[in-house]
C-alpha cells in the first residue's frame, strides 16, 4: 500500500446540503448496499445508486489502523465482453479530506483528488472492484492499485427481506457536511457504519449493528471500533479486533428525518443524502 500513511488524511466527497425530495429518488436501487470480501469480514464497500450516479465508501485498514476511502460518479450498464454477464459499472474519482476531530468544533474539510475507483457489478450480489492512487500523489515510481471481488454482505449475515422504508443508503446532518452514516435494513436487522475524522483529523470509522423489524421506528447499539485487520483485497488475510467504542441511538422521525444520539453526549439530526443531479 505504499510507505506512506497516504490516508491519514481522508476521503469523502463532501455531503451536499439538500433536502428531502420525493420517494421514487430514494428507491433503492438493486446494486446498492453492503458489499464485502466473503471469508474476510472487517472491511467492506457501501454502496447507493440513484439514478445514474452512486456513492461509494470503502472502510479499510493500512498497518492495522482502519481508514476510509470515498467516490462519487456515474453509472452505466455493463455491456456482455470477455465472458462477463450484463450488469452496472461505476467509476468515479477518489477524494482524500482532512476533516475536524468527532467531538470537536466543525470546520469545512479539505480536499485532494487522489486516483480513481470501478466497480462492475456482475449481478446483483457479485461484483469487481478495482481502485488506482496515483503516483504524483503517493510521490512514487507507479500508482498503486488494489483489486477485489465483492459479495452482498447483508444477505449472508440475515437473511430476509430489504426493510421496504427509505431508511436504507446514505444519511448526513447538513450542520457536519464531510461526515456521513451508511444504513441497511435486512432480514431483521440494521448495520450501519459512522465515516467521521480521529483525532489527527484523519480517516476514522466506526460500525454498529442492532435487531431492528419494519415496524421498529429506532434502534440503539454499541459502536465498535475495530483495529489491526489486513487491507481489502490482500491475500494474507489477518482478522482485526474490536473494542467498544460507545453507543448511538437512532430515531426515524415522521417526516423522513432522523435524530442520531451519541453516548448522550450530541444529538445529529439526519436526513437522506441526495445526489446533486436526482
């Protein structure tokens, strides 16, 4: 991955302050979801598609120490070549942002355009990722590239149904733009990860996951931060460790929004993500 902490800064295309806008934009798409490396759970892919665009994040490890890493961009159908079947492609560049510490005062992130990230969605539970970093970022001889093959997470861990409300995708309190919250609701139970910034102000994640049925209208866990996993897409795969981190509380309000509270301590107020084109 480079001798250099490249991630100690982050990535997140910042989250654009808009409102909520009608349910047939927010129907979420077949290709969206929780995507992960089967057999070595501890990294993942989270993925909305609305319309001809999608927003990806990866939550990854370098040296042991857990980072994200984001892009935004288009989609198109997959066409049938070299014996792939027909499905989704997305591309988009990567984003690194250097952001405010949780629990600290807010200040706009900043910004480096970093390398690129594809993703072929062969069907709608197996798809190929693909992420290039430059080499006049990393300051290197050659960009360093990172391949993967991705499963559907959600439905090997709770098999069911997709909860049918649009509580599924992506979530950000436009007082924080640059932070942001991935849920899914399946087969009775929600898993949602926390991209915010540590205390360096780089990349820093959390995940929760907690029961949660289609007439539940919130849902608390304890938050854990994981540590000392291999990066996506190597082959010498080590498990990471978690210890817990707090908790949160989640509340869907009547109008669409919802009130994140964590550990008592602040109070986000959520609402959908919506895409600047949608």
């Amino acid at each position: 991955m480079g001798k250099t902490r490249f991630f100690s800064t982050v990535i997140l295309l910042v989250f654009f302050q808009v409102s909520i806008l009608s349910s047939s934009v927010l129907a979420y798409d077949k290709y969206s979801g929780w995507w992960y490396v089967k057999g070595k759970e501890g990294t993942g892919v989270s993925v909305e598609v609305q319309g001809e665009q999608a927003f990806v994040a990866i939550f990854d490890y370098e040296f042991g120490i857990p980072f994200w890493i984001s892009a935004f961009g288009n989609v198109e159908e997959l066409l049938v070549e070299r014996g792939k079947p027909a499905g989704l492609s997305f591309s988009g560049d990567l984003w690194l942002w250097n952001g405010w510490p949780l629990g600290t005062d807010y200040f706009a992130p900043t910004g480096w355009n970093t390398g690129t990230m594809n993703i072929d969605f062969l069907s709608e539970s197996s798809a190929e990722l693909t992420y290039s970093i430059s080499k006049e970022f990393l300051q290197g001889d050659e960009d360093v590239t990172v391949h993967a093959n991705l499963d559907k997470f959600m439905p090997d861990i709770s098999p069911g149904d997709l909860d049918p409300r649009e509580i599924n995708g992506w979530w950000y309190d436009p007082q924080y733009d640059g932070m942001g919250f991935f849920v899914e609701a399946y087969g009775g139970t929600v898993f949602m990860a926390w991209y915010h910034y540590g205390s360096d102000g780089g990349p820093w994640w959390w995940s929760c996951y907690s029961q949660f049925s289609p007439t539940d209208k919130s849902f608390s866990c304890g938050i854990d931060e994981w540590s000392g996993g291999s990066p996506l897409g190597w082959s010498n795969y080590e498990k990471p460790t978690a210890h817990l981190a707090g908790n949160l509380g989640f509340t869907l309000n009547h109008d669409g929004t919802a009130d994140l509270n964590w550990m008592d301590h602040q109070v986000f107020h959520l609402q959908r993500f919506i895409y600047p084109n949608n």
